[in-house]
C-alpha cells in the first residue's frame, strides 16, 4: 500500500460529528454556568421558589449534555425539540429580549440538534448499523 492510498482518518461525519459536540459543549456549559450563578444571587421572594429553577435549569443543561453526548439521535431530537418549543412559546414581539433568547439560546440549539441528527445518520449510511454504534461510542473515525 502506498502513502498515496491511504485514506485520511477523518470523514465529514466525523467533523459533523466533532463541531456537533464542541458547540453542544459551548452552549449547554454557558447555560448551566449562567443557572449556576444565578442559582447564587436568586432572592428567595422569586416565585417561592428561590434558586430551584435555576438549579433545575443547570441540571437539565448537563443532562443535555450527557444524552447529546451518548445517544446523538435521541439526544438531537430533545435538543432541537426543546430548542422550536421554546422559539413558540416565547413569542413573537420585536424586544431585546426576544432577540436575545432567539440568538443565545434556541438558535444554536437548533442548529446543534440538527448536526447531531445528520451525523448519527451519516455514520450510519457509510459504516452500517452495527459498526457505527462501535464507533460513536469510542467516537473515532473510519479509516
């Protein structure tokens, strides 16, 4: 076999796969340091309910983490899911604040769960089932 033969060790499932995971990491873990601190300065008079929904929010965060992590269909479908739910629910008035949570928190979201989804199914249309859940979880690349 020549140096020239030799395939290179990444694939485009793979980088889809890498840049899915590096931004789920950025996101998730500015989400959960923002509860995290919040959870601190919360006043106990905020819905009697005090820092609890702050720390729910930082729990469900590396949740997220754990399931986009381990189980990338499932977990880009809850992502991207949770990401439309919550572009509905917030509305669709012209404020700052809707700006902000549309590009701080259900864009990237979305595009994240997209990216999780599309290299699950990518490694599995090049590799097959069975070698492709061997390969996510070692998560390394086809040579």
């Amino acid at each position: 076999m020549k140096a020239t033969d030799r395939k290179p060790p990444w694939d485009i499932w793979c980088i889809t796969r890498l840049f899915a995971r590096g931004l789920l990491l950025l996101w998730a873990l500015f989400w959960a340091l923002f509860s995290l601190g919040s959870m601190y300065t919360a006043s106990a008079s905020q819905l009697n309910f005090g820092p609890v929904h702050y720390g729910i929010l930082f729990l469900f965060s590396l949740g997220l983490i754990f399931l986009c992590w381990f189980f990338e269909l499932l977990g880009g479908a809850v992502l991207f899911a949770c990401a439309v739910w919550l572009f509905f629910t917030t509305g669709f008035d012209n404020t700052r604040e809707m700006w902000t949570m549309l590009v701080l928190l259900e864009i990237p979201a979305m595009i994240t769960g997209a990216l999780l989804v599309v290299s699950w199914w990518g490694t599995r249309m090049k590799h097959g089932e069975k070698e492709a859940q061997v390969r996510t979880a070692e998560g390394i690349a086809s040579p």
